[in-house]
C-alpha cells in the first residue's frame, strides 16, 4: 500500500501465481491435476529442458500481460444466438429464464440482458463468440497442432450440451413448485421462478439452493475442467455431482408436494 491508502501494483512472475493459487479458487485445482499443470510441476523440478513447453493460467488466459482474460463461453456458461438442435436450444432458454435475461413467461428479453451486454458478460452474437474461440486456437496452436485443439475445444462444446440437459430439467422442475404456489415467490424476485442471480443470498428455499450450487459450482466445474483437458476432474466434480444434485431435487420436490397435500384443508 502507498502512504495515502492506494495500492502499488507490481508485476509477479507467472511461476509465483502458479504457486499461489491467485488466479481463481478451483481454476488452480482443475489446472494443476491436469497435463499442463503436471508437465509444469515437473519442469520446475528441473526434469524438462528450459524451453519445454509447460503452460501456466498466464500462457493461456493472460498472454503478453493482457488481464481481459475473456473466452467463448464466458463465466455464465451462455452465449446466443441459440444453436440449431431443438432440445439444447430449449435447455439454453430454461437457463437464460432462470438467469434473469429472459421473461420466463414471455420468453422476451428482460432489463437484465441489457446489464449483461453492458458488462460484456456473455457472447451474444456467433461473431463475438467466434473471435474469442479462434483466439483460443490461436494459443492452444502454439504448443499443438491446430485441427488438435479444434477438436478438443468442440468436445468441451458437447459437454456443455449435456450439463445444460441436466441443468434445464432441475430448473423445470423447481420452476413447477413455483408455478404451483408450493414456492412462495420472494419479494426480491421479479418472477415466480428461480433465479441464479441470487445465489450469494441466504434465506431462499432449500431446494433453490441446491439448484444454485448445481448450477455456480457444479456446472462450472464440469464443463471449464473438460475445457481445461481434465476429464476425471469434470466428471467427478463437476458432472457426477450434477447428477447427484437432480437427483435431490426430483426427490425434495416429491416430499414437497406429498407435504403440500397433506396440509391442504380435508386432507
């Protein structure tokens, strides 16, 4: 800290964030326990030549110092336009609605999207989406081959088509107790159907955040640790407790209605 209470900062090595875990919480987990992490432990152990290749968060996300640090995806895990397959471009909707971009009545675009664009915290135009994936080639194509890096990247595409079938139905599925009046809709909330923005909030219904947790940390971690080469790390973190997390939810929402029967008047 300077004497008048801003901070200095100062250029750190990517070797020391590595290290450190700085760069983002689970980030560092799926990215050391994966070949890239694993060729990076080894080569500071001296047992790769200087100029192997071993890449850090910075080589791929930071290049040249850049903290812009944006990718195709995004955060949120959404992009538009929606795509052509039906049933995935119907899953996308369902998660848009419980993100708040979409009426979830209407299917029209709410005030929300207008802060998402503001931000830029999603792709919502196929050029905007491209540019980001070819910058991505671009860096992966460094160390492998161009086509090799295409066709892992468009694996992890797929994979967001199956987290986004689970994800879809869980929020149906809450979205009907809400619809049904089993879920009192919450003052805050600008519809009577779950919404992700909320998620830092506590108070909401059990079965809310069980579909908040499947969604920010489950979800996430499927699909950015398959985009991150680590298969065991997505599946056993990210996509097995996806299913574990529809699970509760089918079984919490049938003891919720079995409860909301009992306790309706002659019953």
């Amino acid at each position: 800290f300077l004497g008048d209470g801003r901070r200095k900062f100062q250029k750190m090595p990517g070797s020391t964030l590595a290290k450190n875990g700085i760069c983002s919480y689970w980030y560092k987990e799926m990215w050391s326990s994966s070949k890239h992490g694993a060729r990076y432990a080894v080569k500071e152990k001296g047992k790769l030549p200087e100029n192997a290749a071993a890449p850090t968060c910075q080589s791929c996300h930071m290049p040249d110092g850049n903290h812009e640090n944006r990718t195709a995806w995004g955060f949120l895990g959404v992009r538009l336009p929606l795509p052509e397959d039906k049933q995935w471009a119907a899953d996308r909707v369902t998660i848009l609605k419980a993100l708040g971009v979409l009426n979830p009545v209407t299917g029209e675009p709410t005030a929300r999207l207008e802060a998402v664009k503001a931000v830029d915290l999603a792709r919502l135009t196929e050029e905007a989406w491209l540019t980001e994936r070819e910058k991505m080639i671009k860096r992966c194509s460094q160390c492998h081959a161009e086509q090799y890096a295409r066709e892992q990247l468009a694996m992890g595409d797929s994979i967001m088509q199956k987290t986004d079938r689970l994800l879809a139905e869980a929020i149906e599925t809450v979205a009907a107790l809400y619809r049904d009046g089993i879920i009192k809709k919450p003052e805050n909330y600008a519809f009577a159907y779950p919404d992700f923005l909320y998620f830092m909030q506590t108070g909401g219904s059990h079965i809310d955040q069980v579909l908040f947790q499947m969604y920010m940390k489950h979800r996430m971690r499927a699909y950015q640790a398959f985009f991150h080469v680590n298969p065991d790390y997505a599946y056993w973190y990210g996509w097995a407790m996806m299913v574990k997390d529809l699970d509760e939810i089918k079984e919490l929402a049938k003891t919720m209605r079995t409860t909301a029967r009992m306790d309706k008047p002659g019953k």
